[in-house]
C-alpha cells in the first residue's frame, strides 16, 4: 500500500514526534541506514524504482505517462534523518554570547566531536554568535535552539574564515569561499531550530559584489572567465577561486550528501542563493523564513538532486524564490544528472522575481515536479511560474505537475516559458519543454496571461492547462511553437479558451490585392474558424461586414477607410484584429512600387506608422520625435495613463502626450530625464527601441547576450544585449560587412525597415 502523507503540514508533523530541532531523536542502535548511491548522488536503486513507477501508473489522464499517484510515491522516498540521542552544547566548547568574537572554532569543534562520537545534536542557546563558515559533518543536527538564536556571519572575508572548498557557483564545480553552512558527502545533516542565520549581505557591504546594475559587476570578469573554463572543459582542481576573486558564495551549500534536514530556522541577507542542494539525495527543506534581497539572491535551488520536498516554507527574495537545476553547458552534459522526483507544497512566495522556476541551469535535464497548494502574494513578481533555458544549455524539462494555484497579482508574466534566456539561439544543444500540466490556478494581473515559446524545431508538447482563471492581465496568451496544447476550462479576462487569438492581417490592403487572415487558436483546429473582414469609414467607428474566408480580394471604392478582420471560433468566441488603413492605388508616401523598400513602407502606413498621404525621405535622418510616433502607430497610444515626467515636456506641449505614452510603456528610454524630441537616433539605440517594442518582454530574458561585429567595442555595454538580440531576431543586422556601426545615426529607410519586422513579429 502506498503512503499517504500527502496532506501533512509542517504543524501536524510537529503533532507526531518531530523534535523541535527538527529530525528526530533515536538512539544508534536504532538509526536508519541511508540508501547506496551513485557518485552522482541518484541512488541506484531508484533509477530502476522510477522507471517502474511510470509503468505502474500507466498513462491515465494523457499526461507523459504519470499522475498525481507518482507524488504520493516520490514521498515514500523521502524522510527526516535520524539522529543518536546525544545533545552538546556549543557553550561547553568555548563559544560565548553576544562578545563580539568569533566563535566558529567553537562551534566546528562541537559538531566533529559529535560526529566521531556517532552523531547527535549540537544545540546553540539563545544569543548572537559571530561565526565563519560551518561545516556540518555525518549524523550532527545543528540546532538554533531559541527564538533569539543567531548566526552572524563575519564580513571579514578570508580564508581562514571562509576556507577555500569544493563548490558549485551557478552550476558549475569549482573552488571558491566555502558557503555560510558546507557539508560534502555527509550523509544524515540538519540544520534546524528556531533561530535566524545572518549573512549580513548586501549593498555597501564587503560581500556587495554583484549589482543589479549588470554593466558594473565585480564578479563579472571572474563569472565570465569560470564559464569559459566550462566550456573549454578546464580540470576542476585548475578552476581556483576565492582571495582575489569575487565570485559571491552560497548561504548554504550542501554536496553530494544524503538525507538532508534543512527545517524552522531563518535566512537573512544572503550573498547569492540561499539553500542550494547539489547531487543530494532525500532533501527536504520545511518550515524556513527567507528575507534577502540582493542581486541573485534565489531562495531554494535544488541541484541535480533527487527526492527533495519543499514545504510550508516563505520566501521574500530578491531574486527566484525556487529555481530548480541540474548544472550549466558541458559540466552539466558531462554531471548527466537531473533534478528529479520534488514536492513543491503549501509554500508562501511573499515576494521574489520568479516563484516555482525551472532554469536557467538545466543541462542535466528537470523532471517529475510536483507543485501543490502554493500561494503567490506579490505584485512585484515578476512571474509565478517559469521555465527557461537556452541551446547553449539545452536540457529536457519533463512531467511537470503544478496544481491549486493562488496568484494575488504578478506584474510580467503568470505562466512563463522561454528558450530565449541570455544565449538564446546561439548553440547546439536544443533544449525541450514537454509534459507539463497546470491546473486549478486563479491569477490577477499581469502583462501576459500565459507566455510560452518554444523554437521551431523543438516545439513545446504535452502542455495541458485544465481549470485556469487568469484575470485583468494586459495579453492573454503569446504562443509560439506549441504542438497541441490541451485547454480545458481555462478563462482569460472573462473569455473561455480554446478561442482565437492574436487575429491578424497579412499582406497590403488596397484595391485589388489579395489580404489574407490569420489567427491562433490554441487547443484547437485553426482550420476550423471563420472570418469576417469589416469596414469602417472612422477608426473607432461602426464597422460593417464587407467580406468573408480567410483570403479577400479587396474590391474598389474603399480607400481611406478603416479595415479588421474577426475570427470566429464553433463556440461563438471572436477576436479581432487591429484597424489598417485601406491604402490608394500607386505611390504610398511618396514612395514608387518598385523601391525595394516599397512593401515595409506600405505595411506601416497601413498599420497607422506612417501617414500614407505624407512624403517620406528615406535617407533623413530620423528624430526621437520620430520614432515615438511610428510605435505609437503600432501600439494604438495616444497618451500615458498615468503621469510621466519629462524635464523638458509638459502636458501643453503637443509632443508631450505620444512621448509619455512610449516612455511609459517601456520602449524608448529618457536621457538624463528629458525626452528629447529632436535628437538623432542611432542605430545602438534603434536596435534597443525594437527590442523594447517587440511586445515581449525579452530585457528579461536576453541580458548578457554579447554581440559579434568587428566593432563590438564600440557599442556602449548597455545596448550589447539588445544589439546582439535584435540581429538574433532578424531586426538588424550589420551596416556594412560585419560591422554594425552603432553611432552612425538610423535615417528613415532603416527605421522603416526595422520597425516593419518588429510589426510583423508582435503580430501587428
């Protein structure tokens, strides 16, 4: 019979023997003995175990093979360690309360003596202790016995105090500064009680090597410098870091070990991630307080670990709350070790940018994940749940489970999967999204809804969205490369889907030309809508029917009017295009037929960049001004919502309004404040205003990609991730031969040229 602990709280198993330290207390006779492993730290018995369990459930519900039942199995597998019933107490070995010394000898010498005495408690009583790095050893229970317990962690930053170690720093192996708490190959660990441990990390503090300024990182040379040894397959014992460097350890780092207790205590001000688990087996982290944050300060990060419950934990982070991994490029191809069998339950995400992430680091690949009864309580996040990977990292992110969802507001993005994170395209290792349900989720706010891409040749499969109430967010669905999503009872912003979305027109509306429709419906068979083309004399005006099927001829006596086109789905739901301007026969803003850039100049007039009847000189240059009106054009603005200052434009001015509208949005950037209508814009920035405009948020997604010109040293660093993402999209590419001459001043033909792809790509 299987074991139902499924519903056991962190309170109810306190109720049933649960020391207060965590664990529990047994004698050695007693003590269970940890299950063999692998130098990989999966157990060899439960790879065999796993490949029956997916027999066993079978493929009931359709979903890659696994259901519900396989959590309640993963649990069986998962358990407190135990520890022998002896206590010690860190007063008995030299450490002193509240003296302002060091106390870490003190403190290490009470948890190896327990250890080779066979294992026990090591309890710290109530006070303030200034500490180094802790190793925890076999079958010691650290123990933060009161409230008033605390760890401070010294910002004298040396090696004595931090010993040089065998680490993991974002997924690759190396030697750096021993995290805060340290354990390699223990087996039977906890770090548990009542107490809170005090990184005292943080700006203007000596560990303040990371901003979130990017361009200005201490540790970028070294980060930079640590992957390029990944990559180049450098020994690990050559990767040295530490004094001298300023690669930021983890809070607490665990490695290679086996049954792990991580319960009660509190995490304050860590350097980067707080609890991070690497090749471990049976982890289970219950109970604990995060509230950090700094730059990169991730909450939970299981890594390449097998059998981990995560529960009735809070995180307040200033980065993801949980972000699951399993190594990064080749030491993560050459590990072969995914993140597999995780609990995810009754969890607060008080705040944090992502909430239950999968990424970026999964070269080992992430699968059997089971999220349940989770809540999401900030407008501040960016996205609830989120999965993103690259082809420079590859990985297979598979049977995922997430279920009974509370979202009270995130700002980005509910539901958000990428392959376009940093590197996006540029490698050879295609990653995969398949086998993931979600369902029983309620969410407000939000730009997108659901945001999911995929690249063409490895679309996303096996995505199931069942009961799913997504409210008041700005864009319901971006869909790209979904293969057959299955959607049941999922309603955005009141609309039940499957239903068409992101309805559109594709060619030149004027006399005569052929226009063809073009419209998603996720779910179901796109073949299976109807459409209806409708004109209108005024752009807000009454529209009336005017055409129907996909493909319409336009007929004559329409130009200058308004045109949309509706798709219909056999449920009645209909969604429907933005107006394009009905285009006269012959030249479009002055520009003949023939010119090769004839086509973009009347897509864009069409759809409301350009004024059809005005003359445009392609080779002017353009203005701030400029370009503000042509997005406005795209994005239907007409004015902020809200205020927006602007040193040099008020509300009387009449550039104020379609400046504001952009700013607000996003998409154009101030200079020192001021809007600055009548600048130049080059083509550094032009290449940032596409990105920005794109209708995807891909600032956050695609940082640090580099790009590859001859004159790469001359585009300012803030641009290089936009440069080199609008050419990986196809915006932009090189002025002349490879370089892309990022000073020069943009002239309307580029301009036009640019924004014409970033239409189609937004589906304008």
């Amino acid at each position: 019979m299987k074991k139902k602990i499924w519903g056991i709280s962190l309170a109810a198993a306190l109720a049933i023997g649960l020391t207060a330290c965590g664990g529990s207390q047994e004698t050695a006779d007693t003590q269970q003995a940890a299950p063999s492993t692998t130098a990989a730290g999966t157990t060899k018995e439960t790879e065999n175990e796993t490949e029956a369990q997916a027999e066993e459930t079978g493929d009931e519900g359709g979903e890659g093979g696994m259901t519900w039942d396989m959590a309640e199995e993963i649990l069986t597998h998962i358990s407190d360690p135990r520890f022998p019933d002896l206590t010690v107490n860190v007063l008995d070995y030299g450490a002193v309360a509240d003296d302002d010394k060091l106390d870490t000898q003190a403190i290490q010498k009470a948890i190896d003596e327990v250890s080779e005495k066979g294992g026990g408690k090591v309890v710290i009583p109530k006070g303030t202790y200034d500490t180094g790095a802790i190793t925890l050893k076999d079958n010691v229970n650290l123990c933060l016995e009161d409230k008033e317990t605390k760890l401070q962690f010294t910002q004298d930053i040396n090696h004595d105090n931090y010993p040089l170690v065998y680490s993991h720093w974002e997924g690759q192996p190396m030697y750096n500064y021993s995290a805060f708490i340290y354990a390699k190959d223990a087996v039977n660990i906890a770090l548990t009680g009542q107490g809170t441990l005090d990184g005292q990390a943080g700006d203007g503090t000596p560990w303040c090597w990371m901003s979130r300024d990017y361009m200005t990182d201490y540790q970028d040379d070294d980060r930079t410098a640590l992957i390029n040894m990944n990559n180049d397959r450098v020994p690990v014992e050559e990767r040295i870091f530490g004094e001298g460097h300023f690669l930021r350890p983890n809070f607490i780092q665990v490695i290679g070990c086996e049954n792990v207790l991580v319960e009660g205590v509190t995490l304050l001000r860590s350097p980067m991630w707080e609890v991070n688990p690497v090749l471990c087996t049976n982890v289970t982290v219950r109970g604990i307080h995060i509230s950090t944050k700094a730059a990169n300060n991730d909450g939970i990060d299981p890594e390449s670990s097998n059998y981990v419950l995560i529960e009735d934990n809070y995180f307040d982070t200033g980065d993801d709350c949980i972000a699951i991994k399993s190594g990064r490029n080749a030491d993560g191809r050459a590990t072969n070790t995914p993140s597999q069998n995780i609990i995810i339950r009754n969890n607060i995400f008080a705040d944090g940018h992502g909430g239950i992430t999968i990424g970026s680091e999964v070269s080992g690949g992430v699968n059997n994940v089971f999220a349940d009864n989770n809540q999401f309580n900030s407008p501040n996040m960016k996205y609830a749940l989120r999965f993103k990977t690259n082809a420079v990292r590859g990985g297979i992110i598979e049977n995922i489970y997430l279920r009974n969802t509370t979202i009270q507001s995130v700002s980005d993005a509910v539901v958000h999967a990428t392959m376009l994170y940093e590197e996006g395209r540029h490698g050879d290792y295609m990653p995969q999204f398949r086998n993931i349900t979600i369902e029983n989720l309620k969410s407000t706010g939000g730009d997108f809804g659901i945001f999911v891409e995929a690249f063409e040749d490895v679309p996303v499969t096996g995505l199931v969205m069942r009961n799913v109430e997504l409210n008041e967010v700005e864009n319901p669905l971006r869909a790209v490369n979904w293969e057959n999503p299955v959607l049941e009872n999922v309603v955005i912003n009141g609309m039940k889907y499957p239903a068409p979305s992101d309805t559109r027109m594709d060619g030149i509306p004027s006399a005569g030309r052929v226009v063809k429709a073009d419209s998603i419906l996720l779910g179901g068979d796109p073949a299976s809508l109807n459409y209806t083309w409708q004109v209108s004399d005024k752009k807000d005006g009454t529209y009336e029917t005017a055409g129907q099927g996909q493909e319409w001829t336009l007929p004559e006596g329409l130009e200058g009017r308004y045109l949309k086109v509706t798709a219909s789905d056999e449920n009645g739901n209909q969604n429907t295009s933005i107006a394009y301007t009905i285009l006269p026969t012959g030249p479009v803003c002055g520009v003949e037929e023939g010119n090769a850039l004839s086509g973009s100049v009347m897509r864009l007039a069409a759809k409301g960049l350009l004024d059809p009847a005005a003359t445009v000189d392609l080779g002017q240059e353009v203005t701030r001004y400029d370009v503000a009106k042509m997005l406005a054009g795209m994005w239907n603005l007409t004015q902020p919502k809200g205020d927006v200052e602007l040193k040099d434009l008020t509300a009387k001015d009449g550039q104020y309004a379609i400046a504001a509208a952009v700013i607000e949005k996003g998409m154009m950037d101030l200079k020192d404040g001021a809007f600055a209508p009548e600048d130049p814009v080059t083509r550094q920035e032009l290449a940032d205003i596409a990105i920005k405009s794109c209708g995807a948020p891909y600032d956050e997604t695609t940082f640090w990609a580099t790009p590859t010109y001859d004159d790469t040293d001359d585009i300012d660093v803030y641009y290089h991730t936009n440069v080199a993402t609008c050419d990986d999209f196809g915006f932009m590419k090189a002025a002349e031969g490879n370089e892309f001459e990022p000073k020069k001043n943009a002239d309307f033909a580029i301009v036009i040229d640019v924004l014409d792809k970033v239409a189609v790509y937004a589906r304008r």
